[in-house]
C-alpha cells in the first residue's frame, strides 16, 4: 500500500541529490581544485545509495537495501571528513586522505557487522548490522550539525542557519531509519512518514539556498544570465 | 606583524579583480594602491596582472580597467565563497 509512494519519495529525493550536486559542483568548476570535490561527492554518493534504494522497492533483489545502507553511511562519514578537514588549513589536498579514512571506517563496520552477524542470522541478530551503519551515520551527521552551527555562530549572518537547520532535517530522517531498522514490525507508522518528509524538506532547503547563491546575481542586475557560462 | 593566510590563485585573482573593480570608479587606478590592498609584493602584483591580461579577464596592463569576463569571473567568484560560507565550509 505504501510502496508506490514510497518509491516516488526516494526517486524524488535522489533527483533532488543530483540537483544539488550540479551546484555544489560549481567551486571545482570555478578553481579546479580536488579539496571542493567534497561535497558534491558526498551528495553524489547520496544521491547513489536513494537510488539504489528506489531500485530495490521495484526489483526485490535480495541485499540491495543493505548496499544502499553502506553507500548512505559512507555518504555521511565523507561529509564529515570534508567538514572535519575543511577546518584546517593545508597547503595540499586532504582529498585522498578523505576517501581513505571514510572508506577505511565503513569498511571496517561492515566487516566486522558481517563477522558478528553472520553465525546469529537465525536469532535475528541481522537487524544490528542496519542498526549500527545508521548509528554511525547518525554520529556523522551530528558532527556536521555542530561544524555548521558553529560556523553559523561566528559568521553571524542569518542566512548561514538554512544548513544546519538542512542537517538537523537529515539527522532526524536519520534517526526515524534507525527506529524502523530497530522493530522490524514498525514499517510504516507516523515516524517514518515523519523521516521522509524530514527528509523532502531538507533537501528542499538546501536546494532553495544553492539557488538563492547563484541566482541572486541575476536578480540585482549584475551579469546577464546568457553570458553565465 | 598579523600573519596572512596563505592564498590559492584563485583566491588572489578574485581579490584583485574586486580591488580594481573597486578601483575602476576612480580616474585612474594606482597600481601601489592595489598593491597596499591586496597585500602582494609589487614585482608578483605585475606579474598577476600580466596573467589577468592574458586571460582575458582585464582590458590591457595600462587601463586596468575589467573585461565582461572579468565581471562574470567576479560574479562567479562571490558566488562561490558566499555559497562556501553558508556550507559551513571556510575558503582557504
């Protein structure tokens, strides 16, 4: 019953991922430079795991939603090692640094999941796995809170709060996923619902402050937007 | 002595280009003027502007005046650290 507007929320939510990877791609574009490849990345990476979700809701293809648990938490460990590193200047890119780390960090849950879970699959100790990944990607996401809130407390400009208050909407979509992956009789109740809606207005916020960014230009008559290359 | 924080050369390009698009209301801009702005030295300031040059992105050396380029180049610029800034991510 709840499969088809399911699918069309995790489709939506991909599309708008890639959507803000095309924007969030615009310093590389403009400097060429690998440390601004963070967050598009990381997005991309979003973008990658809702998608193969959505994949999985149509096609039941048994382990895909476990695929796009490892690409999510992967997703959010980078984003905060992006954050992380971009607090400290460096003369050189921290980027392969960021790839190792966050790839050495879930691969090492995963494994060590793996390990735990495998001899106890038939007392249901599997849920823990999507526990655990969802916890880790919890933490991660609270880090960004802070990084962002932190930022936005030193740069006291109003409009910098539309990004934390975009990563506090993910982490509670974060935390609705861990509750359901916890009870497996809770599939669809007001939490969930919640989630994914937490989810749609995240990302619609940051949406509407990559548009605001480089939009804005055009509205106090700077450049036309046929000359934007 | 305040210490600088080291700057790429897109950094250093965008400040310039908002210097002498600042400047350009003036008669004529004064090359020791930007230089106090921007904070180079005077011989690696000649040689910036020689880049801006060649890449289109400022009239000629003498005029210093900022090409259509330029001002998409600056636009783009703002664009960047503003969108940057309000990722919560410092430019450096």
């Amino acid at each position: 019953m709840y499969e088809v507007p399911r699918l069309a929320i995790e489709i939506a939510s991909a599309i708008l991922y890639f959507i803000l990877v095309r924007y969030m791609i615009k310093p590389y574009g403009l400097t060429r430079e690998e440390r601004y490849l963070g967050l598009p990345l990381g997005f991309g990476f979003l973008g990658v795991a809702e998608t193969i979700l959505a994949i999985g809701i149509i096609l039941p293809i048994h382990g895909i939603g476990t695929v796009s648990v490892v690409m999510r938490t992967f997703a959010f460990v980078f984003l905060a090692f992006t954050y992380y590193f971009s607090k400290k200047p460096s003369k050189n890119s921290r980027f392969a640094w960021i790839i190792i780390l966050s790839s050495i960090i879930v691969g090492l849950t995963t494994w060590i999941l793996s390990l735990v879970s495998a001899p106890l699959m038939t007392i249901g100790i599997t849920t823990s796995f999507g526990i655990f990944l969802r916890i880790l990607a919890l933490v991660c996401l609270s880090y960004i809170c802070i990084h962002t809130l932190r930022s936005h407390i030193k740069s006291l400009d109003p409009t910098t709060i539309w990004i934390p208050l975009g990563f506090i909407l993910l982490a509670i979509s974060q935390y609705s996923q861990l509750i359901r992956a916890a009870d497996e009789n809770y599939l669809y109740g007001v939490a969930f619902v919640g989630g994914l809606a937490a989810r749609l207005i995240g990302l619609a916020v940051f949406l509407y402050v990559a548009y605001r960014t480089f939009y804005r230009a055009t509205k106090r008559g700077g450049i036309n937007e046929a000359d934007r290359p | 002595m305040k210490k600088i924080a080291r700057r790429d050369k897109l950094k250093i390009y965008g400040d310039l280009l908002t210097v002498l698009c600042a400047e350009s209301k003036e008669d004529k801009i004064v090359l020791t003027r930007v230089q106090v702005q921007i904070k180079v030295p005077f011989d690696r300031l000649k040689t910036y502007i020689r880049e801006l040059d060649e890449l289109g992105l400022i009239q000629d050396q003498t005029s210093l005046r900022l090409t259509e380029k330029g001002k998409q180049y600056l636009v783009e610029y703002e664009n960047v650290l503003d969108f940057m800034k309000r990722m919560g991510i410092a430019y450096r």
